[in-house]
C-alpha cells in the first residue's frame, strides 16, 4: 500500500519551506526591479554558473522528472529516447544560437530576428509563435499540477491548480526575472539532490553496480527491457520526434530568453556549458531511477496508481525511504512545477510588452514605465488564463500538448532564428510565411495525428500516421523560408546583414 493521494506532512512542510523562501527572495528582489531590464533580464548581471543552474531549472521540468523516470520504468531502454532528444538540443544552442542571440537581442528572440528586417510584421509573427507555445505549455503544466499535487498532497485538483497560478503570479508580477532565476536555482539545486539521493539508494541495493540493476530488470522484464523499439517502433516516427526535441530546445521562447540575464555573448556559452552538464547528469539520474522504480516497486504497482507510470520515482522514493523521503520528493516535485510556470509566465509577458505593445502598437516609442506596467498587466492576464485552462482542460490527456509545444517551437521558431543569423538573403516576408507555416503545419498535423485524432477525438483511423510531425514541419519552415525569400528579395535586409554579422561575433560597440 502506498501514501500517495493522502496528506503528507513531510510534503506539506518542505514545500512551505520553499514557497516562503522563495517568497523572501521575491521580496528582495521586488526592491530591485526598477526597470524593464531588470523585470526581463534581472539587468544582465547573473553570472554564469547562475545562469548555469536558472536554465537547468527552467528546462528540468516535472515531465522531465517523472515523465522519463516512468517511461523507463515502462519500456526501460526506449524511454531515453527523450531524455537524449532534450540534451542533445543543448549542443545545437552553444554553437549556434547563444553567443548570436545575446549581441543582438534584449529580451525576447523576436530582438535576434527583427535585427535587420522589417520589426512590425517579424515581431507580431514571432510574438505569435511564442504566445502559442507558452499557452500550450502552461496549459500541459498547470493540468499536469493539478492531477499530481491531487495524489501527492491529497489537494483537490482545482485547488493544486490555483495555488501553482497564485504562487506563479507573486514570483513574476513582483521581483521579475531577479525572483525567478533565484526559484529556478534554488528548484534545480533540489531537484538535483533529491534525484541523487533516490538513484544512490537504488544503487546501495544493488552494491553501487548498474550492470546489476540491469540483469535484475532483464531478470524480471526479459531481454526487451535493454532493447529499443518498444516505445517508438518505426524508424520515421524516430527522427521525426528526435527532430521535433532537439530544434525545439533551440526554439523554446523562456530557455532562450534566459540569454539575455547575463553581461556578454562569452558568459551565454560558458552558462550553456553548466546547464547542458547538470541536465545530462539530470537524465543519467532518471535512467537509474527507472529502472529502480520497475525493479524495487514493479510496474503492477506503479500502474496501478497512475496509467501513465509518472508517479514511478514518487514511490521509488516511498519504498526507499518511507514516508518521510516521499514528502521530500513530492515537494521538489512541486518545485519543478512553480519555476517552469514562472519561466513561462515571463517569457509570455516579454512577447506582449515588449514585442507587440511596446514595437507594434507604439513603434518603439515607449517609456520604461509604460513597458514595465504593460509587462505585469500581462503577467496577471497570462496568469488568469493559465489557471482557467488548468480547470477546463482538467482530466484531459494533455502529453500531445507538450510535443505540440516542441513542435512549434522547432518549426516556427528555430528556422527563423537560425536564418536570421547566417543567412544574407534571408527577408521579412521569408521569416513571416516560415514562422507562421511552422506554427499551422505543427497545429494541424498534431490534431491529424493518431494522439489527437484517434485518441482523443475517438475516430477510428488517424489522418496522419506520424504523432509527432517535426520531420515534416521542420523542413517545410525552411523551405517556406527559402523560397519566399529568393522570390521577393530584399535588398535593404541584404545589406543589414553585414552589420548583424559583425556584431554577432564581435558584440555591440
């Protein structure tokens, strides 16, 4: 029997312990959030092994805590199929996006894109792109809230809800990108040691030997559990979901906003350095916590709390360490929810301040007060939203919502960008049809798809085989990209692109 679904003291205490620490840090930096820099960017000062953690924070959310944990704990070997697809979207950043993203933006990846092209028509589409990922990953985020704090805490749903919304909000609204990259640090700090400790004591059982951990689970599980092809059987289906995890982690609107928190291009790189070791030790960790979960709780068990075996390293934790080491991780757990929401928020918030209101309807004549005071308007709008799709989409499989975010992300965003930086004859219509092709193509192969179309929607056959549609999309977005650019030339971008290149490498005079 286990605990889950009741009031857990332990949980309650550790995650009131965060929430009040975290509100303290809100309050410290609420004194020192004076200006829009500062409310987007907490005035490019962190540092970057700060940044380091605050992007690892960012990026390790709870899908990726008990999501891959209990995929492995499922289908063992396959389930690193995303743990890889994430990381490995890391390399593609250091070496392609960071160092050029931060000389020529300032909050938000529209700033690298508009660089030399036209700013009203790139900014209103790139806004776009953003606004639909943000909400469909804020929407996967707060059901997600909703269903585990319901069996971690014993809350009622539309309570989880509210208070993951409500906490979010004080973060945001108050202390900006200052607060939210100090509970992005402290979350990633947790969720490190707490995901260590669990895979130490998974490991103590088997005398600190992987290899018999493995055996164990072949032992139990057949020789399948150490092979692919359970999970994702056909080869396509493969790339095009490998596709959709790498180009999205380079597209994801609040991982790349995090560029501009810090003072140079150089200080980008090395952060991407910390973050890229902490998340690939992160999803090292989660290999060992499923396997442990299959092996020490079993996978009747694990299935017979949750279906979609998220809970495997909550009673991994239960079976290792009681009641006690259960409310510790149900609070990281948490944790990880209220920084990702918070980053979203921000992110969201930037797209509509800065890009639609403060260059599209005011053209770039806009005060530091106006922009901040938009800014949080929009962070209390997003909010509300944010907590009302929560409620409506409550009870609904929501995992299609989090490829559809990588999807877009990938699509729309990261050829853009990509073009943006090391194309001369890309234009402003060719960056306007890529992202807006990105953004459609990704919204309706995904509703075609068998998890929408058949799953969801009950009908008998899908539309499209593919469930995740980034081998299509992706290339699509750069052909759309290519081919309008090359018909309707623009020569003023053309000869722009002398100057961006000058100051992506060399930074700003």
């Amino acid at each position: 029997m286990t605990s889950l679904g009741e009031p857990n003291v332990v949980a309650i205490v550790w995650f009131l312990g965060f929430v009040l620490i975290t509100l303290g840090i809100t309050w410290w930096a609420a004194r020192r959030t004076r200006t829009t820099s500062d409310f987007f960017a907490a005035g490019g000062n962190v540092s970057a092994v700060q940044n380091g953690f605050a992007l690892a924070g960012d990026y390790m959310s709870a899908a990726s805590f008990l999501g891959i944990a209990g995929l492995v704990s499922k289908s063992g070997f396959d389930g690193l199929i995303y743990s890889v697809g994430w990381l490995v979207g890391w390399p593609v950043i250091t070496f392609l996006i960071a160092e050029p993203l931060r000389n020529l933006g300032k909050y938000t990846f529209a700033d690298a894109v508009a660089y030399r092209l036209r700013q009203r028509p790139v900014r209103i589409a790139a806004a776009g792109s953003t606004l639909a990922v943000v909400t469909i990953y804020l929407i996967a985020q707060m059901v997600g809230a909703g269903g585990l704090i319901h069996l971690l805490f014993g809350l009622p749903y539309r309570a989880a809800v509210a208070i993951v919304g409500g906490v979010m909000l004080l973060y945001v609204l108050f202390g900006g990108m200052i607060a939210t990259t100090w509970v992005q640090i402290i979350k990633a700090g947790l969720l490190l040691v707490g995901a260590t400790l669990l895979a130490l004591l998974v490991l103590s059982k088997f005398g600190f030997n992987p290899l018999a951990l493995f055996a164990e689970a072949r032992r139990q599980y057949g020789d399948g559990v150490l092979a692919p092809g359970d999970l994702v059987a056909q080869p396509l289906e493969v790339v095009s979901l490998g596709i959709a995890l790498m180009f999205g982690t380079a597209g994801l609107p609040h991982i790349l906003m995090r560029f501009y928190t810090v003072p140079d291009a150089q200080t980008a790189r090395r952060s991407v350095a910390y973050a890229t070791s902490l998340i690939g030790f992160f999803y090292l960790v989660t290999f060992v916590l499923g396997f442990g979960a299959s092996v020490l709780v079993g996978r009747d068990a694990i299935k017979s709390v949750d279906k979609g075996y998220n809970m495997a390293a909550p009673l991994l934790a239960e079976v290792l360490g009681g009641t006690g080491f259960l409310g510790f991780i149900s609070a990281v757990a948490f944790a990880t929810i209220l920084a990702v929401v918070a980053g979203l928020t921000l992110s969201g918030a930037a797209a509509i301040a800065h890009d639609l209101w403060g260059h599209v309807i005011r053209d770039g004549k806009i005060t530091e007060t106006e922009q901040l005071v938009v800014a949080r308007r929009a962070t209390v709008a997003l909010a509300l939203l944010a907590i009302l799709l929560g409620i409506v989409f409550e009870g609904q499989n929501v995992a299609f919502m989090v490829g559809l975010a990588f999807a877009i992300a990938a699509s729309a965003n990261f050829p853009a960008l990509l073009l943006s930086m090391t194309w001369r004859r890309f234009t402003t219509r060719g960056a306007v049809a890529s992202m807006v092709t990105g953004t459609l193509s990704s919204l309706l192969l995904i509703t075609l798809s068998p998890t929408v179309w058949k799953d969801l929607l009950g009908n008998p056959e899908a539309v499209i085989p593919l469930k995740n549609p980034g081998i299509i999309t992706v290339p699509l977005a750069f052909l759309v990209a290519i081919v309008v650019s090359l018909i309707w030339p623009e020569p003023e971008a053309a000869r722009g692109f002398t100057d961006a290149h000058d100051r992506m490498h060399l930074g700003a005079d």
